[in-house]
C-alpha cells in the first residue's frame, strides 16, 4: 500500500499537464466568451474582463485564490457548476500561464 501511495508520487507532472489540456478545453468551451483564455498579452480584454493571462501574472493569485472565485457565485460569471476535478484543471490551466 504504501509503495502504492508513493508510486502516485511520481505522478504530478504528467497529471498536472493533463489538468491544463484539459482546463484549456474548457476554458474554451466555457469561458472564452468573455475572457481571452489563450496565452496573450497580460491585459485586461475591450470589455474590462482579465485575460487568464492576466489573471495569472497577478502576484496575489494562488491555486487556492483561484479554487475558492471558482466554487462560489459571482453577479459577472455565471454558476457553471464545476466538479472539483473542473475546477482543478481551470486553475491548472491558469497558472500554467505564468
């Protein structure tokens, strides 16, 4: 069992590049209607919404930033009702910006 535990370890690289595959394609199928969600400059959009870029490249966020703005409801984006493994792989996504 331990060897188990230890062996998942080993894991988070390649995990983590799948939560970010896998946070573009939602963030694509989700977001990029009112963020740019691509790699671009890191400005906010015409319409005043921070780009993923530039919601990466803020020193105050966090993984855990990120997670606690998605689980709740905001008056400006809408409750898309993400799975935790959603969620992760979005703020995967995000911080693979940096």
């Amino acid at each position: 069992m331990k060897r188990s535990i230890a062996l998942l370890l080993l894991l988070p690289v390649p995990a983590l590049a799948q939560g970010s595959r896998y946070g573009a394609a939602l963030a694509e199928r989700w977001c990029m209607a009112c963020h740019v969600v691509e790699p671009a400059p890191r400005t906010a959009s015409a319409n005043g919404i921070p780009s993923f870029s530039a919601i990466a490249a803020k020193p105050t966020t966090t993984a855990e930033q990120l997670k606690a703005y998605l689980s709740t409801g905001h008056t400006r984006m809408p409750d898309f009702s993400l799975s935790n493994g959603e969620r992760q792989a979005l703020v995967d996504y995000i911080l693979s910006l940096r």
